[in-house]
C-alpha cells in the first residue's frame, strides 16, 4: 500500500478548485490542520481541510446563540469540508480569530517554492564553483542580500577552504545582518589567514605576514598583538 507524503497531498488538493460553502456559497479557505488532536482523539484524517471563515455565514452567525443555550459556552461552528470525498461538518471555534492561524495563502506557498527552487540553484552553483575552485563565483554568492540564508551561508563556508586573500577585505566590509552568516563568515576569514600564514593588523586592519613585527602599512609595532 502507498502512502502520500504530505506535499503530494497538498499537490493534490491545490491541483483542484475550491468548495463552497453549503451554507452561504462563499469560497472555503484551504486549512492546515493542527497537530492536537480533536474529538475521540484519533487524528484528523488528513494533513488538510477547507474551512468557511465568512463570518456573516449563517452556520458561524447563529452559532454563538445555539451554543451559549444549549451549553452555556462562549463558542459558535464554522463548516468544514473533508479535500477527499467532499463531506461536510462543523469545527467549533471561541472567537473571530479561531483556527484563522492555519489558514494556507497561495502566495505564502509560492513564495516557499520559490525559495526551494532559489537554494536548490544555489547549492547546485557553488558545487560548480567548488570543482572549478572558483572562489570570486563563491563570493558574489555570499554578497548577493537577495539570496536564501543557507545558500549564502554554504558558500561563506566554501570560502573558507577555498577563498583567497583578496576575499577577506570583500568580507570584511560587507554588513550581513545575520548572526549565523556573520560567525560563518568570521569562522572562514580565519580559514583563509591559516592557510596563508597571515593576519590583520590590529592597527590599520591591513594584511600582514602572521610573523610579522612591525606592520609594513602602518609601521606600528604588532609583536605580541
């Protein structure tokens, strides 16, 4: 027996148009569900659901009254529908804003796309630059802001085996705002001053020999710093 993943399924469901809701014809909002379990406790059945949010639905409008009667709770109902065999049912809710935190946004889901198609390239372009040893490729990668954090992240660490000298200014005067790129990136200037036996002056911030004494650009004297 094969079991769906939970991106085939909502594959499936997006690839199909949305119900309406039986009660007041309005479009339902695709759900994802919340990983507490509801009712008898035996899950959800599936990983999605449209649920009507129209809050002038006569289901949710009159809700409040047959609730508050009947069980003396604060609480009305929204329609649900089940993707798979189209039934429909109610899911309690206690205010305006309930369950509205699981709603899925068509834009949100391209957007993710997107950014997994933009680290994919990513990761693909700098295994390139890797076999090539083109580090100048790995540096454009780590300066370009527009780029996901983990593609900008691998190739900070790239450039840390593979990065020359000429780098280390470029790192050095970049603002990158994220406190796991800005370790990388120092992590990896270290990386490159090892292997080349260097250091920055703690003056000027010019590059010197590691051994160095008296720095060559600013003649103070480095020994011991």
């Amino acid at each position: 027996m094969a079991f769906e993943t939970k991106e085939q399924v909502l594959e499936k469901i997006l690839s199909k148009e949305k119900p309406n809701c039986p009660h007041c014809s309005e479009e339902m909002s695709l759900w994802e569900v919340p990983p507490v379990a509801m009712g008898d406790g035996l899950g959800w059945g599936t990983p999605y659901l449209y649920i009507c949010f129209n809050d002038d639905c006569p289901l949710y409008r009159e809700g409040w009254d047959n609730i508050r009667e009947n069980y003396g709770q604060t609480a009305s109902y929204r329609c649900m529908c089940y993707p798979e065999g189209g039934n429909y049912e109610c899911i309690p809710v206690f205010g305006p804003q309930g369950a509205k935190g699981q709603i899925i946004d068509e834009q949100v889901l391209a957007e993710e796309e997107a950014l997994k198609e933009a680290t994919k390239q990513g990761f693909l372009t700098l295994a390139e630059c890797y076999r090539s040893n083109d580090w100048q490729t790995v540096l454009e990668l780590l300066l370009d802001g527009r780029l996901p954090g983990q593609v900008r992240i691998k190739a900070a660490e790239m450039l840390g085996d593979i990065g020359e000298l000429k780098a280390v200014e470029a790192m050095r005067n970049h603002k990158f705002g994220i406190e796991r790129l800005v370790k990388q990136v120092e992590e990896s200037i270290h990386k490159i001053h090892d292997r080349n036996f260097t250091r920055e002056c703690p003056f000027c911030a010019e590059i010197i020999k590691k051994r160095a004494k008296l720095c060559k650009h600013c003649g103070k004297d480095v020994a011991g710093q």
